[in-house]
C-alpha cells in the first residue's frame, strides 16, 4: 500500500479517518519507512476496529465471502484478459466504448475501479496514466496486485461495495464493468458508486441486460444447480467438458438457418469469429467465462429502464443508457 493512498481511506463501519500502524518498522530511527508498505495495520480513530495490510494490499473484508468463486477464478486466469497479455485491444475497445471518456483527460486523475478482477480494465486506466485504485471484494485482488504492481500509480484495495472504504467524492471517475450483477442486492451495490464521484466527476458501470432473449441463455436454468457444487470440482468439470462443447458449438453453429439460434444453446462461450483469438486463447477465454456464467452465487440482469432510474435517483447529469456490448449506463456528477 502506497502511503498517499491513507487520505482517501475511512474505516467501512465507523466512517473515521484510519491511523497506520506498521510492522518491522524502527519508528525511533526512522527507518524503513518507504512509501509502500507491505504489511501493517489501519486502525480507526477510535481505536474500535483495525483492519490489516497484507502483501501490500488493506483489507477490509472477510477472507472468505460470497465472491471465493471469483477470486478462484481471477488466480487461475490472472492474466487471460490483460490486453498485454492477449496481445489484442479486446479489453480496451470495451473499456473506452463503455465509458465514452477521454483518455488524455484521465492523467493524473483519481479513477475508482470497483470490481477489478485481475485487472483487465485498471491496466487501461493506468496506461492512460491515471491513478487507479482497483478494488474486489474477492482474493482477485491478489492478482490483480502481481500483474499490475510495475505501475507506480497502482493502489489495490480489498473492499465490500456496500461499504467502500472511502472518504465520499474522492474520485474524479468511477467504473464498475460486469460486476453489479454478482452482487447480492444490485440496487443497493450501485447506489453506492456516485457517493464516491466528486462533483464534475464521471461514473460508468455495465451489466448483463435483463431480457426474454437473454433468458433463455442455457446459464440461467444451469446456474440454480451449478452454483452448489464445490468450486474446484465444478472448475474440473468444465475443463474437460468445455472443449467437447466447443465442438458441439461449432457444428450446431453450421446449420444452415438456425445454426445461430442452436449455437446459442450450447452451454459455452465460444468467441470463434467474434474474439481475435488464436486457437489455444480461445480456449482458455471459453473455459474463463464458462466458468464464469456458471460459478457465481448471484446474477442479476437489469433492464434499461431500471438503470436509467438509478442513475436519475442519484441526480446525475448528461445520463445515457445504451447497449455497448453490455447494458452501459454513464453519467456525471453536477
């Protein structure tokens, strides 16, 4: 944890400013005291709750909670979607169609990535050289710490949605992409976000649009009995499963008419023709995001209609509601 990152942190329960304690530390002599600290403790005010920072990250959650399956998830494809990784633009090109901002006006901004994963999207952020403080509420924070900790405007954060650990408009911009709808109440976890955004500030969150279509998507009569099978034995599963269903996919996805619509009720994210993939990625994006549709305790979709309203009951200005792959809803703070 960067020391500069302690005049933005309050206690979640309390809302008092936090007192660093650190450990290994000659406070006499003075030494050791860099601005990165590694371990330690941040104490209230009050001295009522402490909370502690381990391997550089402060925690201010439970370590095990309703997201294990996406920090299990996170660890093991730590760096499947990184653009650095992919070598593609396919993490970028959402990002910046999302949010519609500019990047030259992002540098040296502080930007709040609510939900960062491994940190697919904190990477364009700080690339565009922002300050990112990126926070999960899962063990993805872990790493996302490893694959982004070269950047020296990082600031990785281990927090709850519902009560994020942050003196309110902090943030020159606020982001939350495919995240609110793995919450448990997606309503109250959005409701949370314009609180951080200071005024004139901007806020952007995407989420899986709630239709008929969509739900008939074969994830959504699997989830109710997939979701209670141990992580690890579900994530066996599907590794072998997955590319027998690919080629299901593929060959459902050949009939002449229909193939499109059979495709569609295959059990597996197949982005051949749509990602620009090699062979080997695309299985490994398909056996991610399978795992991912079928893994999580929670999932929402939202209608339009309903985004819109949240963004209106915040008093956000210049809100549009639109499809960007995902259903995007963005705003800015009067």
């Amino acid at each position: 944890m960067k020391r500069e990152l302690l005049k933005f942190l309050r206690c979640p329960k309390s809302g008092h400013f936090l007192e660093l304690e650190e450990t290994n530390v000659d406070y006499e002599n003075k030494t050791d005291l860099t601005n990165d600290i590694e371990n330690g403790w941040l104490v209230s005010e009050d001295k009522q709750h402490r909370y502690p920072i381990r391997d550089g990250i402060p925690r201010f959650v439970p370590e095990l909670n309703y997201a294990d399956s996406f920090g299990m998830q996170w660890n093991h494809f730590s760096k499947t979607q990184l653009d650095s990784h992919s070598g593609h633009a396919i993490s970028a090109n959402r990002f910046w169609e999302a949010t519609a901002w500019n990047p030259e006006e992002m540098k040296e901004c502080w930007v709040l990535d609510v939900g960062c994963g491994s940190g697919r999207f904190a990477e364009i952020a700080l690339n565009a050289g922002a300050q990112v403080v990126a926070l999960d509420y899962s063990s993805a924070v872990d790493a996302c710490y490893d694959n982004l900790k070269q950047h020296p405007n990082l600031h990785v954060v281990q927090g709850d949605i519902y009560t994020l650990p942050f003196s309110p408009e902090s943030f020159h911009y606020v982001y939350s992409l495919g995240v609110l709808q793995h919450t448990p109440n997606v309503a109250k976890a959005f409701a949370a976000l314009p609180y951080m955004v200071m005024s004139g500030g901007r806020l952007c969150v995407d989420c899986y649009e709630k239709s008929f279509k969509n739900r008939m998507l074969p994830k959504y009569w699997l989830r109710p009995l997939t979701k209670r099978i141990a992580k690890p034995q579900l994530f066996s599963r599907l590794k072998r499963l997955v590319p027998v269903l690919l080629i299901f996919s593929r060959t459902l996805g050949c009939v002449p008419v229909i193939g499109k619509l059979l495709k569609r009720m295959v059990p597996v994210a197949d982005y051949k023709n749509i990602l620009p993939l090699s062979k080997r990625q695309l299985r490994e994006w398909a056996l991610l995001d399978t795992f991912d549709w079928l893994s999580p305790e929670y999932d929402s979709p939202q209608t339009s209609k309903r985004l819109r309203l949240w963004f209106e009951e915040s008093g956000l200005d210049g809100i549009e509601v639109l499809k960007a792959g995902h259903l995007v809803g963005r705003g800015q703070k009067v």
